[in-house]
C-alpha cells in the first residue's frame, strides 16, 4: 500500500487535458475522458482499499496493467470485481483517518443502514453533480429552493451545503429536515410547528422545491392539512429523488405542489446517477462523475443499449482526488435501460429509464402512493404515516 505522501505527488499520468462535461462537446472526448477516470479510481482503490485489491487478484487482474477503461472495468465485474450495499464498511481507503471526513449513513429503508465516509473531494463531486442537474431543470441564479432532507447523519442533510463553495447556479435555499419529532408530541406543539413552517414557507416564497419522495408528498400534504395552500404560491418546479417513482407518482406530486416534476436517481452511496432535464425524454446520465452500465445480474454481461439490466454504478475521479470509500462496479439492485436515443436538448450526455426497483417495499411503506400494488401493505402503511405525523 502506498502512503499518503506518496499518492499526493503521483504526477498525472496520461497527459490528456482535464475537461470538465461541461466544457466537453464530444461524445468521443467524453468516452476518452470517462476511460481516464475509470483508470484513476481503480488503481487508487487497488492500492488503498484490500477488499477490492483482492477481488482484482481473485480475479486475475491488475488495474495498473489490465484496466484501461469502461470495457475492463466490465471484465472485471464479470470476474467478480463488484460490490453491494452489503460490503460499504468493507470500502474505505486505508488513507481515510489521514483526510477531514464526515459520516453519513444511508436510510436503511431497503436493507441494514450502511456508514459511508465522505471527504472533500467527493463532496466538491457531489455538487458538480447537483449544478449539472439543476441547471438542466432551469433553475437560475437569484431564485430560492426550499429544500425537505432528512435529518443528519444522513445523506441529504449535508448534499445542499456544497453548493455554497462550489459553482452555481446561485440560489438561496431554505432547509426543513423532516418531522421526526412529531413522535409524542402533543397535537397542539404539533400544530404549532407546522404553522411556523407554513409561515416560513409563504415568508420564503420559493420558485423551485426539492426533497426525497416521502418529503415533497407526504410531508407537504400534512402541511396542507394544517392549512399550507399551495395555490398561494408560485412554486416553478418540483425535485423529487432518492427512490424511483412511477409517473403516475411524479404526475401527483407535481399536481400536488403546481408544478412542474423533476426526477433524479441518486444514493447515499454514489451520489447523482441521473436527473431530467425540460425534455422529459428520460434521464440524463451524470457521465463526468459516474459510469454507468447495465448488466445481466445472472451472466454477468453488459446487456447494450436500450435493454433493462441491473444497474452498474462507478462513481468518477480524476487522478489525484480522494474520495475516502470507494465505489467499484456499485449496484443498487434497480433495473434501468440505457437508452440509444439522444436528448432534443441537445446535451451530449447519454439518456436512460427511470429506475425501477423489484422491492417496492420502501415505496409502498414510506410513501402510501402505491395504492394498485398491494393494498393490505398501504393500509398498515397509511396507519403507520398516520401514527409519526398525526
Ligand atoms: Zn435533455
């Protein structure tokens, strides 16, 4: 394993021109780009994590002499070289307790919660990401973004803080972190917490709004229930992510705030996969920070374009950056298509489906939208939202 010294002087090795996607017109130079990167971050984790440097040697290969970008990465994969939700506190980088780091822990809705490590330069990734896709959605500098996140050690209560150093556009956010405080909480205190809400909402006056599915429905139907009203805004668009919807769910959500719906399909883990631009043809891959394939889970093949695969998720870097747990070949378990059709909005990056997950549980559970897919699961779930916000 090399120090930490040692990797700070690791000079670029490749030589080509550093482009962000935003200043990359081609999809070859971007192709190029995304192979620099998938040789970055795979031999950084070869040499500092010793699970991963393991699968590569069960798996025969060396990334310092056998990946030279996406397709061995998915040789690898094929071999072995793929982790889960299950292995997280298996992918830290021996170099972490040398970085500032901050701990998050992914919600757990779906398996056993997981702690993940965050350094700086996956944070500065994260909000490359977070501008690509709202500057995609049309939100522009000067407007205001109220934001629902969940309350820390999770993700989303830190992902709007990076914004503030890095690009733009330059919005002004108001953060709510979700109610769970109403637990045992008199009906009077409840009332009167969600009434200072309202009033900070109508004082706020927001143009775009964004939060987790559970949020931006269910928690803002409880606002309405103690007397938000919507119609007194003039709420432009509304972001929706971190678990896949159907479009009958987005159609609600954006009849519910009056207006227009926005996916995105991120993790706690790998941060921004894919968000919606005005076009609404499908969702733009995040391509600069994050490779994405789909393959067979059985066989273990790259099933191609336009197909559904499991999703293949290898979050990006450049050489020299650190992130502090390291995501190789990350599968969620959702199903996506990549897509062959580009985008009429003319960004270069490419396209895939919504998400789609086998377990709808946390869908059903979490949010009661699910009505059609298992009745008696929404009624003990109704009852149960009905319990932590009522
Ligand atoms: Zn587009």
């Amino acid at each position: 394993m090399q120090g930490l010294e040692l990797l700070n002087t690791r000079k670029e090795g490749t030589g080509e021109s550093v482009l962000s996607q935003e200043h990359i017109l081609s999809r070859s130079d971007l192709e190029l780009a995304t192979d620099r990167k998938i040789r970055a971050i795979s031999r950084l984790a070869y040499d500092h994590n010793p699970f991963l440097h393991r699968l590569f040697d069960s798996a025969g290969m060396n990334p310092h002499a056998d990946v030279s970008g996406k397709s061995d990465l998915l040789k690898a994969y094929k071999k072995g070289v793929r982790t889960t939700g299950a292995d997280v506190e298996k992918l830290y980088a021996d170099y972490a307790p040398e970085l500032p780091t901050i701990e998050i822990w992914s919600s757990g809705s779906s398996s056993k919660s997981k702690k993940i490590l965050v350094s700086r330069d996956a944070l500065i990734r994260s909000s490359r990401g977070q501008e690509r896709r709202d500057r995609a959605s049309g939100i522009q500098d000067g407007q205001r973004v109220l934001r629902f996140s969940a309350e820390a050690p999770h993700a989303t209560s830190i992902s709007s803080v990076p914004a503030l150093f890095h690009g733009s556009p330059k919005v002004r956010t108001l953060a709510f972190h979700l109610p769970s405080l109403y637990k045992n909480v008199s009906k009077a205190e409840k009332e009167r917490i969600a009434r200072s809400y309202i009033d900070m909402i109508y004082e706020f006056n927001p143009d775009h709004v964004r939060g987790g599915v559970f949020a931006v429905y269910k928690f803002a139907r409880w606002l309405v229930s103690y007397g938000l009203d919507i119609e007194k805004l003039s709420v432009k668009s509304v972001h929706l992510g971190g678990d896949p919807t159907t479009e009958e769910e987005r159609k609600a959500i954006g009849k519910l705030w009056n207006a227009e719906p926005f996916d995105s399909y991120s993790s706690s883990e790998v941060n921004l996969v894919s968000y919606e631009c005005h076009s609404h043809s499908g969702m733009h891959i995040n391509e600069s920070d994050i490779f994405v394939a789909t393959v067979d889970p059985e066989s273990g093949d790259d099933v191609g374009g336009n197909k559904m695969g499991r999703d293949l998720c290898t979050p990006l870097y450049e050489d020299g950056e650190m992130p502090a747990t390291f995501f190789l070949n990350y599968s969620h378990g959702d199903n996506i298509a990549i897509l062959e059709d580009t985008c009429p909005c003319g960004e270069i990056s490419m396209l895939s489906t919504h998400p789609t997950r086998d377990t709808r549980k946390k869908l059903i559970t979490g949010f009661g939208l699910d009505i059609k897919e298992q009745p008696s699961i929404v009624r003990r779930a109704a009852r149960k939202i009905g319990r932590s916000l009522n």
